[in-house]
C-alpha cells in the first residue's frame, strides 16, 4: 500500500508558519506518514499518496519551494504513478491561487495525478471560506481545518474505476480545415480503439457566457440540468458531459489563453456542477501553440475544470506542442508517433490497462 508522504519545503521563520502547522496537524491527525521538509529528501515519490504543503509570506514568495520545483522540471519521471493535493497558506489576499496552479501543471507534467479540487489555500485573511463557513455553522479557520481534513482523505482514498467501453466528448472551437489542433486530434482518434466518441463544436451559432446569475436562480435551473440563457450549452453540451467519462478539450493558443467560447462552455458549467460533481471524470486537452505559452493555457484548464469543477487531472493530462502554420503540426518530428502515445496515455488512464514492459 503506497505510503502518504508530506512534502513541506522548510521555512526556518516559525511565526509565519504556526497557521500551516495548525492546519496540518488537524488534517493529518491520526494518520503515520513520511515528511521531506529537506531538498536531499525529495525523492522516491514514485506510486506515492503526497500532500505538498507550501507556506507562503506577504509577498508569496517561498525560495525553498521553488528549489523543490526546479528539481521537478528536471525530473520528468520523478512523480509518476503518484497522486497529489496542495495545501498553499499565504499572508496576503494573493498569489495562493497561482502558485498553486503553476505547481500542480508541473507535477501533472511529472506524472502525478490530482484528483477533483486538489487544492486547499489559506488567503491572509480566510475570506476565501465565507461561504463554507456559514454552510458549517463555523468559523472560516474551522473551515480550513475541515477542507484540509477532507484534501488528504482524498488523496489517500482516490482510485479509477475502469471502463469496459469508455465514453469520450471532444469539445472544440476550431476550424476543422485549418486547425493544427484539430489534425493532432485526428491523429489521436484514430488509435482511441474501444471506446465511444462524441464531438462537439462550440464555434456556430451564439455561446452566451455566464453572467453571474442571482444563487437561488442558478440554483432553480441546475436542479432541472439547466440553465437560464438555454442554447446549445444546455441542449447538447449538458448532457454530453453528463454522460462522458472523459473530458477532451481542444485549445489552440493564439493569445496565451482558453478561446472565448471553451471560456464560456467552463464559465456556464457552473448551473450544472451545482448539482452534479465531475469527480469521477477525467479531463485531458491539445494544446498546440503557434509561438510558446502552452503551459498558460494548460493552468487555465487547471484552474478552471480540477480546482473548481472537480474533473479529476490525470497524469500529464495535455499534449503541448507548437505549431505556427496551416497543417504545420504534420511536420512535427514523430507526430504520428507522440499521437498514438497520448492516445494509449488516455486508454490506459480509462481502462486501466497496465504499460507494457
């Protein structure tokens, strides 16, 4: 049975420590496991349960950690077969949230697996658990302490359920003639074997993005899978990501960000996460490039589908590649190769099949 393995990049300042420590023992309460505060002991994390805990100063800036992280972009293989949650506890109103992403990108690229809503941060004034507070009858420390609680549970207790015949929905806003992100999906397709695909197109027709509607409105719609502005998001795309187990976006990067309509397919999720959790479905993207960026991107999803809509992150979730002109990405070196890679990357992850020797 994998171990559960504490990673807390030492911080020698104890008062800026005490919150974190608070948190950490309440969260661990009960529990044996490993602790790397050290950077010589951040190793052998392969197949391991690994809460990372970061303490951060008003500036956000913990120059231990970000050794720890080096170490990682160096080691590609160094996570593999782990699975992970992020504690992140900060003295000012920022940086927690970015910090975190940026973090977990680089450890899903290592092969570690995040299940839905990995992250836990403290702002310096625990405003961010306003809500969950008044939901427990709490104060927001005890709100803290209870989402940290339930963080490691998590992690310790994640597991796939594997598919006979996964189901897969591919959302995209491209032009299928001209799109590199489209051929590298194509490509992929054709070795996703045994499985069911359904495509989406967001790019025809009017996508109203959400406008933040009223709780108890929201509300009203999700309990029937809907929502107020109606359209091609409750028609087609509800119940397709209802019915999925996997998740595949397609993100060309032009602006360093998520294209307004898959922006406005994640903003309209909400009515329906209000009423039904994605924590049993995975979430996997193509990313291609036209000149650099892709990780942005890549943390925009993060962001957006794991921390907040609960799909779980499977190692290495997104393809990143750069590709600038029309039908460039068919000259990328071994493309048709690295396709069938993520395409047995995404079985594997579904159906459990163990990697061959």
């Amino acid at each position: 049975m994998s171990e559960l393995v504490l990673v807390r990049p030492r911080c020698n300042d104890k008062c800026r420590t005490m919150r974190l420590q608070e948190v950490l023992e309440y969260a661990l309460r009960g529990r044996d496991y490993r602790l790397v505060e050290r950077l010589e002991d951040f190793k052998g994390l392969q197949n391991q349960r690994i809460i990372f805990a970061v303490s951060q100063g008003i500036s956000g800036i913990n120059l231990e950690y970000f050794r720890f992280l080096k170490v990682l972009r160096l080691n590609h293989q160094m996570l593999k077969g782990a699975v992970g949650g992020i504690i992140v506890d900060g003295e000012s109103e920022l940086y927690t949230k970015s910090i975190a992403r940026d973090f977990v990108f680089t450890a899903n690229q290592c092969g570690c697996t995040f299940p839905g809503r990995p992250l836990v941060e403290g702002t310096g004034s625990l405003q961010n658990f306003n809500i969950q507070a008044m939901n427990l009858e709490t104060d927001n420390m005890g709100a803290y302490l209870k989402a940290s609680r339930e963080l490691v549970d998590t992690v310790a207790g994640f597991s796939q359920k594997p598919k006979k015949r996964p189901k897969i929905l591919m959302l995209h806003a491209s032009n299928f003639r001209t799109s590199n992100t489209v051929n590298f999906w194509q490509m992929t397709k054709e070795n996703l074997k045994g499985c069911e695909i359904e495509e989406i197109s967001l790019r025809n027709g009017s996508i109203q993005d959400c406008a933040g509607c009223p709780y108890k409105m929201c509300m009203h719609f999700s309990r029937r899978s809907n929502c107020y502005y109606g359209g091609v998001i409750v028609e087609q795309v509800y119940p397709a990501v209802q019915n999925c187990d996997a998740l595949v976006l397609l993100c060309p990067n032009y602006n360093d960000a998520v294209s307004a309509n898959l922006s406005a397919f994640i903003n309209r999720l909400t009515a329906l996460f209000r009423k039904n959790r994605f924590s049993e479905k995975n979430l996997f993207a193509v990313i291609i490039s036209g000149y650099s960026g892709g990780d942005l991107v890549a943390e925009q999803l993060i962001s957006g589908l794991n921390m907040n809509k609960s799909f779980i992150l499977p190692s290495q979730f997104a393809f990143l590649e750069t590709a600038n002109d029309p039908e460039s990405i068919l000259e990328v070196e071994n493309i048709q190769e690295k396709a069938r890679e993520f395409a047995k990357h995404i079985m594997n992850t579904l159906k459990a099949v163990p990697d061959e020797p």
